[in-house]
C-alpha cells in the first residue's frame, strides 16, 4: 500500500495498533524546557517513576530566563527563578542531558534539537511546546505535547495517538522580491483559516521548497501549528543530511547506509492524502497581520477587510472587538502604519540565515528615532557564527540591542513585555491578545520587513530599503 | 469527578473563535511550580482592569466575574477553543475556577489532550447548537443550567433540547474510570521493551 512520509514513519514507530483507539507510538527524543519541563520531572519525581531511557532526553532553558547581557537565574519573571533552578536540579537527579544558561550549546529547544543533531530523519520527537512541529524541516515527526503527555513519554519512551489524517501543501514556482517563509505561512493561513490544518499533518513539497534552503524550511514548517496541524514535515534531501552530518549527536556510523534508509522516507508517488491545497509561489507577497489571529494577515499593500464584507455575525462581533485593540479601522491600510518597536527573534525567526537577511537591510542605516528594536538570536552558535559575521555590529549600529538567546519578548518570557497600545512589528509567530504584554498591538512580519520597518518607523515592505 | 451519572452546571457563554491558551492563562501569570492557585490568573486579560500594566481592580463586565456566573462549571465557546500554547496550565486554571466541561466548535489538539489527561469534558457541538444555548442563556440567565450525560453523550438544555455529541471511546472510558494513563502503558511494558530490541538493531541510528 503506497504510503505518505508521515505514514511511513508513524508505522515503523508503532508499538501496539490502537484499531479504534490510539496507537501506541515509540518516542525518540524528548526535549524539555524550564518552563513545562520542570513540571513534568517534578511531577514525576513526586509519583515515584523514573525516567526510562534518560539518553534520550535533552533539556534547556528558554522560556523563563532574560536575554539581558550577562544574565543569571534571576529574571523579571515573577517566581522565575525556581523554574530555572528545579529544571537544573530535576535535570541533574534524572540524569538528563541539559544545556544550561552558560552553555555555548544553548539556545531555544527547537533550534538547538537541530544545531546539535538531536532529531534525525525519520525520527519522532516531543516537547512539552507547541512549535515542536519545526523539526519536521529535518524529515522528523516534531510531536507537540502538553505536561502529562510529556511525562508519559518521560516514564514510557511512548505516546499514544490516533493518527492524524494527512495533507499536502505544495508551493510551487519561485518566490516574489522581499518574499519570506514567513509570508508563506501567514498567506497559506489567511487562505485557509487558522484551523485550516486542524486534524491533519501537513506535508510541504513542491519546487518552491525544494529550492529552499533547510533553515527557511524551519519557519514554514514552525507555523504548522498556527494553521492547528498536527505537525508540518518536508521529505529529507541531500540539504538536510548535510546539514546533520558531523552534528554532536548525529551518528557517527555507516552515514551513506543512514542517508540511503533517510531517502526512502519520501511519500510514494501514488500515495494518497486527505486533503491537497496548492499555492503559485508568486501569489504571495511580503505580508503582516492586522488582527488577533495569525489568519488575519494581509499583503503590506492590501487593506484590512470591511466587516460588511464578512457573511457570519458573530465575525463581524469580533472583528470590532479586534479593531479596537488594535486601533484599527475597516478598509485601512496598514502601509505606513507608525510603529513603537520591532522585535527579531523567536523559533520561529532567530537562525543564522534570518539574521544575515535583516542585516542586509540594516547595513548602514539607523532605526528611526524613538523606537525600541530588540534582537534575540535564537542559539549560544547563532549568536557566535553572526558574530564572526560581524552581524551584531550592523544590529547595533543601526540602533538594535543585541541580546543573548531565548524566547524573549515573543511572549513574556523573563519577564519582559512591551506597554499596553505601543504598536510592535515582530518576527514571532502568534499576535494573540496581550501576547507581548498587556494591551500590546503585536503585528507579525518577516524579519526583514521588521528591518525595514524599523528603520523606516512605520509598517514598509522590505523592498523599500533595499531600493533605496 | 465522577461521571457515571449526570452532571449539572451554569453554563458561561464565551462566544469567541480561536481563544488560545495565552487568553486562557498569559505567560506572566504562570508564576509557580504548582496546579492550584492558578485560576487568579484564568483570563487574567479579561478579568482583571490594568492600568499600564498593574491590575486594578476585577472587570466587572466579564462573564466570569458576575454574580450568576461567577460559579460557572461549563464553558460555551467557539471555533479552535484551546489553540496555540502547549501550556497545561490552561487546563489547571479552568480546573482550578471549577470548571469540568468546555463545550466548543472545535478544540486546539494540545489543549484537548491536555483536557483529557486532567478529567476535564470536552464536548464538540455544531456552532448552530452553540448559538442556540447562547441565544437561550441570553434571553434569560435562568437557562444557564445545563446537563451532560457522559454515558448518554448528550447536551440537554434548560428547555429540554437534547444534543447528542461523539467522544473518542479512549478517552470516554478514562474519564468513567479516572484511569491513569502512565500506569496504564506501563501494563504493557514488555511489549514496548520487545519492541525497542528489535528497534535497536533496524534503526541502530536512532539509538543513543
């Protein structure tokens, strides 16, 4: 029976057929955080079970630490610190492989599981995260779970699912100027709906991602789960066994036997999904959000929808209470929009390549004056390789701070927020109410139209900048 | 909980799409190492009035916060209840107010396993269904009871509607026997550690 890349990997991973109940699925990795992390371990310290195969457990700080210069455990983060000590303390009782604040391996989970050749073709991991889905870029089955579906795995190595039901997302043709993953994402979820991927796992093919290189395709496949799929993944090529080999815990073994196992992962040509959307590359254009929800996007040049253009009522309820928050109106547009902040950062964008493309825009110019500019690379190496780029002097010299890794002002973390009604244009991946803080009127962009904006002070298309 | 009988609840109507666990519970309000305690911060966007960014003082309009529902047990929202965040605590918060049934268009995934891992009810109505209890509820608060018959996999309304609703059987029979899940799988360890031998020598590459 011909079968899909997620199939095939699901099937061999498959411990016991559920029939009409949930599969039991063998875990490969689990990677744990300070915030949902430290719950677990904690959780399962108290019941007495130990963690089975603790080899195969990774754990970082990310979520609850600052990404102030010189940084300790203390944050701004009310009670912060006991998350940062008991994950240190569970980690080291469980004996779990953790990279620490100081660690020059540090960074977000979902970066660094890659960085260090942790999830591998053809592999499934968890972490109490949502945006687990990113690893999917790697040909993995990046499987996000809440705290007591990742203490199961903890005690079990296991899962239990049904399996989701799978889709194809095919992007095909070649990318419009200032034209990111990220608009990708934000023009396929816009189309779609935010739970347009709702029970599927979503599998992106096409030219388009064919051509991508394996860190763009870790955008795409991170905002799986804005679009409520079960996970995103892109069948391995030869970019992705090259980007694993000679990582700390890549297999060191018969790697032309692994990339020759990897290569047969790929979906059967006559493999049937559930569901088929396609996309003409060209139909997409750098984009930003306006609403409350990732599906509430437009094109920069496009204007926000009328609510008598909206046919359900209780949308239209929504849509004013949307607006007021975000002190919009109707029909506007958002080109030109004045911003307080912008914020490079986050799973979603903080790799080398995010980075180097915003560097390019902020190569001699200054952010407009009075706007708060942060960026957050998102690992300990990002952060050393665009240093030996001198990437960290064009951030700075252009009036951004440079920051140490973790999740930041995506959502909070350390404590740290915008104020209520400054206006924020983000490379993060969810504009959900008081995301940024209380009252904060987050708009989601690309990295590079948040350069350009920055430097411009209000909402540009990046192809401004480089026109200029 | 027990759910071998009836279940009766005021019902709180909260007719949003897509509340996602940040508007359940924010970042900022997830400040312990513990499951209680943690309804202070349930909808702390909506619940409380911030001036800047400190709290001051609980808003009033907020469902929650008046008196008639101000002892809710069910929830009735929209579409993608529950998306975003892997965050249990969203659940412990609900759990934490009282809450024991969500009823909604759809859930996020996370946030419905989560539910069912911690014995709180989900139930999937249509969205004329949940405009209907809506309606009913609004025309007078009167009607906010509402009963679940898990066993039954009904809804019935204050005037007697009945809704019946389907529920993964997995997940039904935990909840009627408050089954542990860990404890559960851990019943079929030999197979999992038979499988792992023979896993270790096909994919040898995956094996740390």
């Amino acid at each position: 029976m011909p079968l899909t890349l997620f199939e095939k990997i699901w099937n061999s991973h498959r411990i016991i057929e559920g029939k009409n109940q949930p599969d039991l699925i063998y875990i490969d990795r689990i990677f744990l955080h300070e915030r949902t992390g430290s719950f677990a371990l904690k959780s399962l310290k108290e019941r007495d079970l130990s963690v089975k195969n603790p080899k195969h457990v990774f754990a970082t700080m990310d979520h609850i630490i600052d990404t102030f210069p010189g940084r300790g455990d203390e944050t701004l983060m009310p009670g912060g610190k006991k998350f940062i000590t008991t994950m240190r303390y569970l980690a080291k009782e469980f004996n779990i492989t953790l990279f620490d604040i100081d660690d020059p391996r540090h960074g977000i989970s979902h970066l660094i599981s890659a960085e260090q050749g942790i999830t591998l073709p053809g592999s499934i991991v968890t972490c109490p995260d949502s945006h687990t889905c990113t690893l999917g870029a790697l040909g993995a089955i990046g499987w996000g779970v809440g705290s007591s579906d990742c203490e199961h795995a903890l005690a079990t190595t296991t899962l239990s699912g049904i399996k989701p039901k799978q889709m194809k997302v095919t992007f095909n043709g070649k990318l419009n100027e200032g034209v990111n993953p990220k608009d990708m994402m934000l023009h396929l979820i816009e189309k779609y709906s935010a739970s347009g991927g709702s029970g599927y796992a979503i599998e992106f093919s096409g030219d388009t991602i064919h051509m991508m290189p394996i860190e763009n395709r870790f955008t795409l496949c991170n905002m799986a789960v804005e679009f409520s799929a079960f996970t995103g993944i892109i069948a391995p090529d030869q970019k992705v066994f090259k980007y694993l080999k000679d990582r700390p815990y890549s297999p060191t073994n018969n790697w032309s036997e692994n990339i020759k196992h990897w290569k047969c992962l790929a979906s059967d040509d006559d493999a049937v999904f559930d569901k088929y959307i396609e996309i003409n590359a060209s139909d997409i254009y750098p984009s930003v959000t306006w609403g409350l929800s990732p599906e509430e996007s437009i094109p920069i040049n496009g204007k926000i929808p009328r609510a008598n253009n909206l046919t359900n009522h209780e949308k239209n309820k929504d849509m004013a209470s949307t607006l007021e928050y975000m002190g919009l109106k109707n029909g506007q547009s958002l080109m030109g929009l004045p911003i307080d902040a912008a914020f490079i950062g986050s799973c979603t964008n903080a790799r080398l390549t995010d980075l180097r493309s915003a560097a390019k825009i902020l190569k001699n110019n200054k952010i407009s004056p009075n706007i708060k500019a942060i960026c957050t690379p998102g690992s300990a190496d990002v952060k050393k390789q665009a240093e030996q780029e001198g990437i960290d002097k064009i951030f700075e010299d252009a009036g951004f701070q440079w920051r140490e890794p973790g999740c930041s002002l995506c959502f909070y973390a350390g404590g740290e927020g915008f104020l209520p009604q400054q206006r924020v244009i983000t490379s993060t991946n969810r504009n959900f109410r008081g995301r940024q803080g209380n009252g904060v009127r987050s708009h989601l962009a690309s990295p590079v139209t948040v350069a350009a904006s920055a430097i411009a002070g209000k909402i540009v298309p990046p192809q401004t900048i480089t026109k200029q | 909980m027990n759910w071998s009988s009836a279940f009766i609840g005021v019902t709180a109507p909260l007719l949003i799409d897509n509340i996602d666990t940040d508007q359940i519970i924010p970042s900022r309000e997830m400040k312990t190492i513990s499951k209680k305690g943690l309804k202070k911060g349930l909808f702390a966007n909506w619940q409380y009035v911030y001036a800047k960014r400190k709290k001051i003082g609980l808003n009033k309009d907020f469902i929650l916060n008046k008196k008639e529902f101000s002892h809710s047990s069910i929830l009735l929202s929209g579409k993608n209840f529950g998306c975003g965040s892997s965050r249990e605590h969203a659940v412990w918060a609900l759990i934490d107010f009282g809450i024991k049934v969500v009823i909604a268009e759809s859930f996020g995934r996370i946030f419905k396993n989560n539910c069912a891992r911690n014995g709180l009810l989900t139930i999937e109505l249509t969205r004329m269904q949940i405009e209907y209890i809506n309606k009913l509820i609004k025309k007078s608060t009167n009607n906010n009871l509402i009963e679940i018959h898990l066993r039954r996999k009904m809804v019935i309304t204050s005037d007697n509607k009945k809704f019946a609703f389907n529920i993964d059987p997995f997940v039904m029979g935990i909840l009627l026997k408050g089954q542990d899940f860990i404890e559960n799988t851990l019943l079929k360890e030999k197979v999992i550690d038979s499988f792992l031998k023979k896993d270790k020598i096909k994919r040898s590459w995956a094996h740390l």
